[in-house]
C-alpha cells in the first residue's frame, strides 16, 4: 500500500516495511522510517532494450527527510537492483520522492528552499536541518537563479546610480548599478572600469538605455567616459556627498596633514637647539590637532546635536546617582559636550585650517542651491575666493571643480544623489557580514539581486521646470 503518497510527509510509492526507529546523532534525535519502493519488474534494459534482466538483489538507501533543529527524520528505502545480461549495464527505479545528485528528499529541498526565502544565512539553515552548508549552498545559488532569470531589468529606468563597492580585500573592487526610484539592483559585476560600463551597456540593450535620462555618480573618470562616448545624451550628475568627500580628502585633511609636519619640523629643529619647554608646547600642539580630525570633518550642526545629547546624558545621571550621593556604576560615564567649543580651537589657533574649514561650510551651502543661474554665480564666486587664497590645495580642488563641472552644475536640473546606492553598499556589507564573507561572486551578486528587491521603494526626482 502506497500509504505515504497523500500524507505532509509526501514519500510517493513508499511502503512502510517495520516500525520507526529512534537513534542519538550527536545532539541530534533521528527518526528513522524503514520501507521499500513500490517498483515493477522491468521490461526491457534501458541501455540496449534487450529482455534479458535479472535481480541483483535489494539495496538500501538513506535520506535525509525533514529536519527541526534538535529532531531529524530520515527514510531508509529499499529498493531493487538489476541488471542486464546482455549488456551487463546495472540500473534501478528512478525513486520519485528523492533530490537527484543528493542523499535528501524533495521535501528537505523544500524545506530548505523555505528557510532561506524567510532570510535565513546559509550556516543558519545548514545546523538547523542539519544538511551541508555547502550543499545548502548549492540549493540557495539555484533557487536565486530561477528567482532571477537573467537578472535583466524587467521596466524602463529614468534614473541611475552607479558607484564601486569592495569585492575582495587586495583592493578588489566590483561595480553596482541601481534603478533610483526603485532601489532595485540592475547590474553587478568585477572591476571597476571603462570597461565594466560597456558590459553594461550591452547587458541592458539600446532599448532600456534610450529611456534613461539621467545617472548620478562619483567623479569616476571611467564612468563618465564610457556615458560621453556611447550616451551623450544622457545627463550626469556628480553626487554632493563625494563632492564634499574629495574636498575633506583633498583640503582639509592635506592641510591639516602638512601642517603636523611643520610642527614635526618645529619640534625636530627645537630638540637640536635643546629647547625642550618649545619642544614640549609644540608637542601638545601637535597632539591637539591630530586628535581634532573628526571635528574638522563633521557637519557643525552634527556636533551641536552632540553637546546637546551629552548635556541631558550628563544631566540625567546627575539626577540619578551624583545628586543622591551615589557612585556612578561601573560602565557609566559623563560625556564630553565640549565638541564644537574644540573645534573653535582648533581654528582659531591655524588660520590656514580655518579659512579651509569656512570655505568647505560655504562649498555645502552652494551644493544644496537648486536655482541654476545663483547655483553658477555663488560657484563662481566661491572658486575666485578659493584662488585668491593662493594654497596649493584648493588651487587643485578648483581645478577638480571646473573640470566636471557640465556633471555639477546638472545637479541643478535633476536633483539627484548615491543616497540611495549608499544604503544598498551598506546592504551589501551586511550581506557579506552575515556570510562571513562569499568567494562565489555570481552568487554573491544573486544575493544583493534578491536584497535590494524585499522592500521596494518609489522615490521620485526633483526636475527643474526650466529645462
């Protein structure tokens, strides 16, 4: 009797034979059904068709059938061997409730295939069904690749970001395409090159590429290239936020840099003199403004919502401990609220620095002007200010700023950002975290394809009306 066929455990033409066993496998309680396939004689030898089969005897099989956790259930199947005594091939019945290329049932599969929509990692489904990781591996790298198809967009894109992430440690870097508005991951890939774009150009086809009207990017020279060269058409817009990061990188961090070793120099030239009370005061200099390089680098306004968070975090344990005569427990602390007094320090004390710093604050204030004809003049005037100033960095962030300038200025006609592609870095990093780490790359790619389309977005783009 075929008793398995219509029940949750599903085992087609199986027949129970003797009573469950129950066996210890580590910390692992398994189940073990005994029972033989429901087969016929067959007819003929599916090599040379011939008529001439014999019984090589009954064989058994083990298969891992559902795991939870703790408990396990496995199948012993039997089943009958044969061979040919024409041409000597050995075959047997196909058994329909087993995973071809695996010693698991459908139903494991299934099972599995379950956990890992619901976002489980791969070692998290592999102890909890006790199966394989790589074997599980395998299943989630397949059950991706019916999900995806072939990963070409499925609806037109108006709007692009584009941006490198880390592939690999050895400054392995791959390059993510997304659709703005949806926040859906279009194109993966290794390199971060001329080339890469060309590759997907040729992935999407003129077709999905005569709808785009505009990609934001960073200043990627290989990037933009392969846009002017291929589609000129299409607008490019440079992100502000790696705007601003080229000026830290570029300005502040460099002037401050340089001005650590004048101070180095100062100390040197001063310990030769044996003027060691210079030498000390220049050391405390040096100590005070290498420790100030997040303040120099944050927003103002950041560091005066600090103070304020510190001031009621200081106040509430105040009240708490202090007032009532008590000891701060151990772990407790007062914070610093002293944040954007330091940075007013640190410079006043270097006016190099604090000219820098005064022209970053009004870089940001240009960068957030929509109005084309102010955006072009408050740029033209913040580059005159920039040169007078005579520093051999800002002469080379100006000139960083007229040569993309076409991309800058389209900021104005189409307000767009990496926000967006930012946060699909921050998922990819969380996605690799989980897995400590993915060799595979094409799965690796397959799994940020699945990430980014969870929870779909609809964000929309500020267009000026003028163009």
């Amino acid at each position: 009797m075929d008793q398995y066929s219509r029940t949750p455990l599903f085992l087609k033409q199986f027949e129970a034979t003797s009573e469950p066993t129950i066996e210890q496998d580590g910390n692992v309680k398994v189940f073990t059904m005994h029972g033989r396939l429901l087969e016929d004689r067959p007819e003929r030898c599916p090599c040379c068709n011939y008529m001439d089969i014999m019984s090589k005897g009954p064989r058994h099989l083990r298969l891992k059938h559902l795991g939870f956790g703790a408990f396990r259930i496995d199948v012993d199947v039997q089943y009958t061997r044969w061979e040919c005594r024409t041409c000597r091939a050995c075959f047997r019945h196909r058994i329909p409730f087993k995973r071809k290329g695996t010693m698991m049932t459908l139903m494991m599969q299934k099972c599995i295939r379950g956990c890992l929509e619901t976002g489980l990692t791969v070692s998290e489904v592999s102890g909890l069904c006790g199966v394989n990781r790589n074997l599980v591996k395998r299943i989630d790298k397949r059950r991706l690749q019916d999900k995806a198809g072939d990963m070409k967009p499925t609806h037109p894109s108006r709007f692009l970001c584009i941006d490198e992430f880390l592939l690999h440690k050895g400054h392995e870097y791959a390059t993510v395409v997304i659709d703005f508005n949806k926040g859906e991951s279009i194109y993966a890939t290794q390199g971060n090159t001329y080339g890469q774009m060309l590759e997907f150009f040729r992935f999407v086809g003129d077709d999905f590429m005569k709808q785009v009207v505009a990609v934001s990017m960073d200043m990627n020279a290989s990037y933009a290239k392969a846009f002017k060269e291929y589609w000129p058409d299409i607008k490019i817009v440079y992100d502000g936020f790696h705007i601003i990061k080229n000026y830290n990188d570029m300005v502040l961090t460099e002037v401050r840099r340089a001005e650590q070793r004048k101070l180095d120099e100062g100390i040197e030239k001063a310990c030769m003199n044996g003027d060691k009370a210079l030498a000390e005061e220049l050391r405390q200099e040096k100590r005070f403004l290498k420790g100030s390089r997040y303040l120099i680098l944050s927003n103002r306004k950041t560091l005066e919502l600090k103070d304020a968070t510190a001031k009621e975090h200081n106040q509430a344990l105040f009240e708490k401990f202090e007032k009532k005569g008590l000891k701060l427990p151990i772990g407790k602390h007062y914070r610093s609220c002293r944040n954007v007094e330091r940075l007013n320090e640190v410079l006043s004390s270097n006016e190099k620095l604090q000219t820098c710093y005064i022209l970053g604050e009004m870089l940001k204030s240009s960068l957030s002007c929509s109005d084309r004809d102010v955006f072009k003049e408050s740029f033209r005037k913040w580059l005159a200010m920039a040169k007078a100033t005579g520093y051999e960095e800002l002469q080379k962030f100006s000139n960083l700023i007229t040569n993309h300038w076409d991309g800058i200025l389209a900021r104005t006609e189409y307000l767009l950002s990496n926000g967006p592609l930012e946060g699909t870095n921050l998922l990819i990093k969380n996605i690799r975290r989980k897995s400590y780490g993915i060799r595979d790359d094409d799965y690796f790619f397959l799994k940020i394809w699945e990430a980014t389309r969870k929870h779909p977005k609809n964000r929309t783009v500020y267009e000026s009306p003028v163009f």
